[in-house]
C-alpha cells in the first residue's frame, strides 16, 4: 500500500522493521520475508536505491537460518538495476549454483556476463536459457529485455 502511494520513505521504513523483526517461527517468518523481499524489488525497480539492496543484503542477518534463495534472487535484481553487473553476477550464479532454477534470475546473470564483456559466458548462459525455455529470447516485451540491443552474437 505504501508503494502504491508513493510513500517510498516509509515503505522502506517499514520494511527495515520488519525485516529486524523476522524470527523464523515468529510472526514475521520466512515467507513474509520472501514478500517483504519481493515488495523491496518492485521499490527498487521504480526507484533504485543502494540503500534498499543494502536491507535485503543484511536483514534478517544471513546466518539466521532463512532461506537464501529468495535474498540472492532479489539482489541480483536489484544489483542489475542499480547498474551494478559484477554483483548482480555474483547473486545470480549464487542462487542457480545453490538450485534455484529460474529463467528471470538466469537473464539476470546472461545480462551481467554481457555487461562485463564475457561473451562466451553468456553465450554458454544463453544456451542454458533455450533448454530451460526454448521461446525465452522470442518473448523479449514479457521479460523486458531489448533483444536487438542485448542478444548474444548470431541471434535474433
């Protein structure tokens, strides 16, 4: 709601406390994390802010037993938002190399390897892609990608 409102100081404000609070088994467990995590990532699409993958990098603490892929998910998100390739990189292989199997999360880490120059990276990324989803560089509007401007080398 504050989102919506365009509240973004207190939304965030929000969050934070919450995020402080979380215990797992408590009020504010792991999937009210997920969707606190999840809000911060449509905050920091509309209006990116360092301070904002700060929360999600730092709370609740790592070590606190959350699940991680959910945290790694959204920073690498929100690093490739606020320009930030080699950690929006470092998040995105994290979550794949710990199972998470997802297609938004691996075009985050295509985009980064491409954004850094590693053109064979990403075209091995963009191999991965086609076999998880065969259309995933035909539905580029869906997925907000420029596929003419972000495509590796001999595609579309």
């Amino acid at each position: 709601m504050l989102r919506s409102s365009h509240r973004f100081p207190e939304a965030v404000g929000l969050a934070e406390r919450l995020l402080k609070s979380a215990r797992l088994g408590g009020s504010v467990g792991a999937s009210h994390v997920s969707a606190i995590y999840g809000s911060l990532a449509k905050l920091n699409d509309e209006r990116p802010d360092a301070r904002v993958a700060e929360l999600v990098r730092t709370l609740p603490p790592p070590d606190a037993g959350f699940p991680e892929l959910p945290r790694l998910a959204t920073l690498a998100t929100m690093a490739e938002r606020l320009g930030r390739p080699a950690e929006a990189l470092a998040a995105a292989r994290a979550a794949r190399e710990k199972g998470l199997v997802d297609v938004g999360v691996q075009i985050v880490e295509w985009r980064a390897l491409l954004a850094l120059g590693d053109l064979d990276a990403a075209e091995r990324v963009a191999a991965r892609l086609e076999r998880i989803s065969p259309d995933v560089f035909r539905i580029a509007p869906a997925l907000r990608l420029d596929a003419t401007a972000a495509a590796p080398p001999g595609r579309p």
